[in-house]
C-alpha cells in the first residue's frame, strides 16, 4: 500500500517521475525498434513516429501513476481513501490519455509535413484512452501492495520500488501492443 508518513514522496512527485519516465520509455524503445528494423541507421528513423510515442508514453505513465496513487490505496482499504477521488483520477487520467493520443498523432503528422485527419486523431486518442484505463487499473493494483513511500527520501534505491515497475510494464505492455496493432490496422 502506498503510504508515505514523512512526506518525502507525494503522490504529485510520483506523478511527475511516472509521466517523466513514461515518456522517456515511449521515446526509447519507439528509436531502437527503428534502428533494428532499419539496420541501425539514424537518417532512417521518423523522429515524427517518436515524438507521438513520447507523448503517447507519457499518458501512459501518468495514468499508471496516477492509479498508483489514487486507486491502489482504495483496493489496499487505506483510511482517507476515497473513492471519489480514485473516480476523478480515473476521468482525468482517461481524458489525458485521450488528449496525447489526439496530440500524439497529429504532432507525428505535423513533423512529418501531413495534414492530420481530424477523424484519426479521434481515433488515436480513444485508443490510448484505453490504454491510460488499462494502465490505471495497473497501477492502482500495483500501488495497493508493499509499502513504497516508507523507505525514505529516495525509493527508487528500492527493490520493490523496481520490482513493482517492472510488473506494471509487463503487464500493461500486452494490452499496449493489441491495442496498437487493431488500431495501425484500421
């Protein structure tokens, strides 16, 4: 459960690491997919596809995380857990989520000299809506156990600190990759 008695790690910071570190997972594995499929060779990467997979990663991370800090005490039956607040972090979750997906998509097109579709950028952004819903409800799971916040200052020299990203990662990756293939394939 989430719980952090000396105020060294609020839920707002955690926020700001989750969507910092979302992005930057978004970014990263969107430039080494490229460069193993293109032979390693950086004038061939669409840097376009990048910038949407970095906004789109950052959502996704700020959706996880906000599960994390909202939804996780509520399932762990934490006192002052509300569950209205866990309901208000789920919309705004979802309507950030839909908003980078929208941005995502038409950022990619923009960069990439195209005029974006107004109907695919509605479509984009409802896909990775779903995907924030998916990763809240990760997080939520992921912040109702152990006892991340107790450990001081700096968790993330904390094994279950990683152990618990890497669960989220795995999984809400497999989610993230059907989703994105029915929605490329519309």
């Amino acid at each position: 459960m989430y719980s952090d008695p000396r105020g060294n790690f609020p839920i707002l910071t955690m926020i700001v690491v989750g969507t910092v570190i979302g992005g930057e997972f978004g970014f990263g594995f969107n430039v080494a997919g490229q460069l193993i499929n293109n032979g390693w060779n950086f004038n061939e990467v669409d840097w376009g596809s990048s910038i949407n997979s970095t906004i789109v990663g950052a959502a996704l991370g700020f959706s996880m995380a906000m599960g994390v800090g909202f939804l996780g005490p509520l399932i762990a039956g934490t006192s002052g857990a509300s569950g209205i607040a866990a309901l208000s972090a789920f919309g705004i979750s979802g309507a950030v989520s839909f908003g980078a997906g929208a941005l995502g998509y038409a950022s990619e097109e923009w960069f990439n000299g195209r005029t974006p579709d107004f109907g695919r950028a509605m479509m984009h952004g409802g896909f990775v809506a779903i995907e924030g819903m998916i990763n809240f409800g990760v997080g939520g799971i992921i912040g109702s156990m152990g006892n991340i916040g107790t450990k001081g200052p700096n968790p993330f020299r904390s094994l279950e600190w990683w152990g618990k990203f890497t669960f989220g990662l795995m999984y809400a990756q497999p989610s993230k990759i059907t989703i994105d293939l029915i929605r490329n394939n519309i």
